[in-house]
C-alpha cells in the first residue's frame, strides 16, 4: 500500500524515468511469487522468483541513486 502511495505520489517521474521498466519487472516477478504462494506448493520456484525481484529492485535503486547523485554535482 505504501509502494502504491510512493508511486502515485511520484507518478510523473516514473513516467520520464528511463529505469522504469526494471521497476515494472520487479513488480511482475514479485506478483508471480505471490500467486505462486497463493496457487500451490513451489517452494524452490517461489524462493528464485523473489530472488530475481529483489536483484531487480537493488540495481533499480542503485541505477537511480546513482543518477541522482550525479544531479546534485
């Protein structure tokens, strides 16, 4: 809930935001793992996929730390 907040708040930055769609794949990943856990048993195919969102979303932020750190010099 707070996720959609932030991005409802930022929406038009995430528009302009070339590193939006990683943040797009990360949300996908993490959807299929919570309808994997909702839907059956696949423990080792849930753990990768929340595996592979959490790999996005850190090179989400540090791509966009980054950028914005260049900004400030």
């Amino acid at each position: 809930m707070l996720g959609l907040a932030w991005a409802f708040f930022f929406a038009l930055d995430l528009i302009h935001d070339p590193e939006t769609p990683l943040l797009v794949v990360t949300g996908v990943f993490f959807t299929h793992t919570f309808t994997t856990d909702l839907v059956g048993d696949f423990l080792l195919h849930e753990e990768a996929t929340k595996f592979a969102a959490a790999a996005c979303w850190l090179v989400w932020s540090y791509r966009t730390s980054v950028r914005s750190f260049d900004k400030l010099l």
